[in-house]
C-alpha cells in the first residue's frame, strides 16, 4: 500500500474504505461479510475508513468490525454531521454523542461537514456556533481533523474552501467530472493551501465500469496497456499528487483485494500522454449520446437570475447517458440544497448566455428542453418542499 501524508504528516493509504455500500442481508448490512471485506483491507494497509450518520446501519457496522477486532487505533476513522438537519447547536452535540455510541470511540479522526452545496450552509452553521463548538472539541481531542465533504459548483467550492482553516475536504471526482462540481480547479485550489482531498465516487457510482458504452469499452480493450476499466479510472486519479486518498465501496473480498494491488502498484506522474489520449478518446464516446454540446466552461455564467447553466446541461445530458432519475437527482441536489435557487423555471431567455457561449448554443431555448427533462412535476414539487423548510 502506499500513502500520502495530510497536514500533520500522518500517513492515509491512497485507498480509503467507502462504508456507504455494505452488503445487506434480511434488510440490515450482513456484518459478518463487512467484516471479512474490511479486515481483508485493514491487514493489506487500507487505514481510512469513511461513514456517515445517515448511511443506514453503517456507523453501528463500522464500530462493531473494530471493536470486534481491536483495532480501532490502527486505523483513521472519518464520518460526517448530517448539517442539513441541524436546528441548534444541542442538535450538533446530540448527533455527535450518537454518533460516537455507534462507533464505539471516543474520538473522530476525520469529521466532515456533510453534503455543503452552498456558502449559506455553511454560514448557517456558524452562526449557531459550530466553529466554536469545533474548537471545543479539538482541544479535548474529540476531533483530530476537521473538514467537509461538497456537492455543488467550483465557484462554492472556493468560497467555503476560503472561509475557515479546514484540515481536509471530500469532492466528488473521477475523469468524467474532471471540470464540473469541486473540479481539478477545486481540487488544485485546496493543494496550493496544503489541504488533502479525499475523493468520492471515482467510479461515478459504477457507472465508469458497469454502464460504459460497447465503443468505450472497445477502445479500453484495444488499447496495447491491458488494464480493466476500474483500474484506468482509479490510475488517472493516482496519477494527480494533489489527490490525498480515494474511496471505493468494495463489497467482495475480491474486489478488497484488486483495488489493493492497483493501489499499491500506481505511483502518481505514471501514466503517459498515450494513456491520457485514450482516456480522452472514451470520455467522447461516454458523451456522444449528450444532448447539448456544453463544454462546462462557464463563459455563459453569471446567469443575471442565478441558473446554474452548465450544471443543468451537465444533468440533462446525463439523463441520456447514464439512468434519468439518477441525473434527476443530482440537479434536484445541486439546485434544491442552495439558498438562492438558481432553477431553469427562472429562465426569462434575455440571450446573454448565447452570446458568450464559445459553442454557440443556443442556450435559452436548450434550457427550457433540458427544464422539461429534468423538472417533472414531481420533482418540482420536491423543489417547493426545499423552499418551504429552508434546508440550508
């Protein structure tokens, strides 16, 4: 295994433990499979193990692997404040006191600001007193290291990455949103002020495997370097240093064990302008069912009435290569979770975005397509709910 340090010089495997996909059994996690699959890793030199309060059954499974085995010490533990559900500052410490029963500890290695989308929840939080109680926690040593995980745009990204003396972050990253949420411009902005990265979803969910198109996976098959798509993806993100870890919710002994060797055979800077063309080469044949051509380059941006512009091509065109409601379900996330909601319905086709677009699209009139795709009825209604009870 190899490891890359985090701001105090502690070592963290480059491949992390994602919790948030154990295998199930009679409706709960199968704890004795878990078990096997995460010792198998913590023997192999995985050391960060990552949770959350609202991924069901996980940080109860997570404190009873280590407890049976005795090894919480050998390993970091990160979990998440689900902060979109807290009300007052008694809120946090209750979660947090829960949180610690679960996982059978006394102290969280790694704790995140869950799911931040927006600076307003951020702001919320400290106006309830969040970094002060933070602050009491890190001197009783509650908390060894504190960060957030984000969904949102690179624009966000920055202003939260700016408003406090985070010790890490977690960012949605892979090759396929190389330039949207956090982004390699996020990702680069946090290693220029020292902060690692953990990434999420290096595999969008599976998706850069399971669901690849037949001609993607044919120019991966041709390619003179046999690797599996799981491995290419993984090695383009090794490749980058700023990238501290990366999670995988490995379900399989097997898996545990492939994901291993490939960690501890990548060295970052590996991987050559070849490997990078043929990278490029399946990104266009992932895209070629898009339904918008948009680069993501935010030259249409600022939207006078706060559309998010490239975020809602980005999910329309992904309803078209991956599954409908699952892009549904990001843009629902991405819009719904932020204070000033930027949806497509606040479209008034002024023609501004069209004039700047370097790919000449014509925006206003592809939004409202993209507004009938991604904004059901019932999703507008999920919208109404956001409003109503200000989860920001």
């Amino acid at each position: 295994m190899q490891y890359r340090n985090d701001r105090n010089g502690n070592p963290i495997s480059v491949l992390g433990y994602g919790c948030m996909r154990f295998s199930r059994k009679g409706g709960g996690i199968d704890i004795d499979r878990a078990e096997k699959e995460v010792m198998e890793a913590i023997r192999s030199g995985v050391n960060y193990l990552d949770t959350a309060y609202i991924y069901p059954g996980s940080e109860a499974a997570v404190g009873e692997i280590l407890a049976r085995n005795h090894c919480r010490e050998e390993v970091f533990l990160a979990t998440k404040l689900p902060q979109y559900l807290i009300k007052s500052q008694s809120a946090v410490e209750k979660y947090f006191q829960e949180q610690l029963a679960r996982l059978q500890t006394d102290y969280i290695d790694y704790y995140l600001m869950h799911m931040l989308t927006d600076i307003a929840a951020w702001e919320k939080l400290k106006r309830l007193g969040i970094t002060e109680w933070i602050a009491e926690k890190k001197q009783a040593g509650a908390i060894r290291n504190l960060g957030f995980s984000f969904h949102g745009n690179t624009e966000m990204f920055l202003k939260i990455l700016e408003d406090y003396d985070w010790d890490f972050c977690q960012i949605q990253y892979n090759y396929m949103d190389e330039h949207t949420q956090a982004g390699r411009a996020g990702l680069e902005a946090a290693a220029q002020k020292g902060i690692p990265v953990i990434i999420m979803e290096p595999l969008r969910g599976g998706k850069l495997v399971d669901m690849l198109p037949a001609a993607a996976k044919k120019i991966m098959e041709q390619y003179p370097q046999k690797r599996t798509p799981a491995e290419w993806a993984f090695r383009w993100l090794w490749d980058q240093p700023e990238v501290t870890c990366v999670l995988s919710g490995m379900n399989t002994v097997e898996m545990v064990r492939e994901n291993v060797k490939i960690a501890s055979e990548t060295e970052a800077g590996s991987m050559t302008e070849d490997d990078f063309r043929m990278i490029e080469s399946v990104k266009k044949e992932i895209n070629r069912n898009t339904k918008v051509g948009c680069t993501g380059c935010g030259y249409c941006m600022p939207c006078p009435k706060g559309i998010d512009i490239p975020a809602a091509f980005r999910c329309y065109n992904r309803m078209y290569t991956e599954k409908k409601s699952s892009a549904r379900h990001e843009y629902l996330q991405i819009v719904g979770l932020q204070k000033d909601m930027g949806d497509i319905s606040k479209c008034i086709r002024c023609g501004k975005c069209a004039e700047h677009c370097p790919q000449h699209i014509e925006v206003p009139s592809r939004l409202q397509e993209a507004k009938r795709a991604l904004m059901p009825v019932h999703y507008r209604l999920g919208l109404k709910l956001v409003r109503k009870f200000k989860f920001w």
